[in-house]
C-alpha cells in the first residue's frame, strides 16, 4: 500500500492501571464532603423553616390578643358613654344625693369684672 492511502496511527495509551487513574474525574475532597456538606445545608434550610413557624405561631397569638384587646375598648368605650350620659347624671343626682334641678327664675349670675 501507499503512503497516501494510510491513515496515520495515533498513539493510544495502554489499558493499565495508570490510564485508568489519569481518565477517572476526580472530586474535590471526595464524595463524603459533600454528601456533609450537603446535610449542612439541608439543615441550615430546615433551621430557618422552624424559626419562620415559630413567628408566625407568635405572630398569630400576637394578632389574636390585639383582636381581643380591641374589643375591650370597644366595651369600655360603650360603658363610659352609658355611665357619662346626662340622664344617668340627673337620675343619680337626684334619687341618690338628693338635689334638685335649679329654678331657672331664682338663678343669679355674678359678673365679674375684667381681668
């Protein structure tokens, strides 16, 4: 045969153990760092997850106190406006302390003079 005709002949590496060694990837520190490594991150996730849980637990509890503190007011509101009302007033005036309502035609007013 020709020259021409033959394709050239590369150099293939032997199928020992060190083509072996050379052709295998390897990882960076192994396979046990980054399972670990891993882990960590998987645990550092679920860290963060509870604590969100546990906020939103005190935040609901914190939503619901606020709920019913409202309703406090609201009733104490109600009670100061019935306790305040005028004819409450006069009724305790008069049946408990024993006044009377002023005649308006024995009123005197004293005018005072300027300051």
């Amino acid at each position: 045969m020709s020259a021409i005709a033959q394709a050239p002949r590369v150099a293939r590496p032997r199928r020992g153990s060190s083509a072996r060694l050379k052709a295998k990837p390897q990882l960076l520190g192994g396979g046990v760092v980054w399972i670990v490594l891993f882990a960590a991150l998987l645990a550092g996730v679920v860290a963060v997850n509870v604590a969100v849980l546990r906020l939103n637990v005190e935040l609901d509890r914190t939503g619901q106190e606020r709920s019913q503190l409202k309703a406090d007011v609201a009733a104490l509101r109600s009670e100061l406006s019935s306790t305040a009302a005028t004819s409450r007033i006069e009724r305790v005036a008069t049946e408990e302390l024993g006044l009377a309502l002023a005649d308006p035609e024995t009123t005197t007013y004293v005018t005072l003079g300027p300051r």
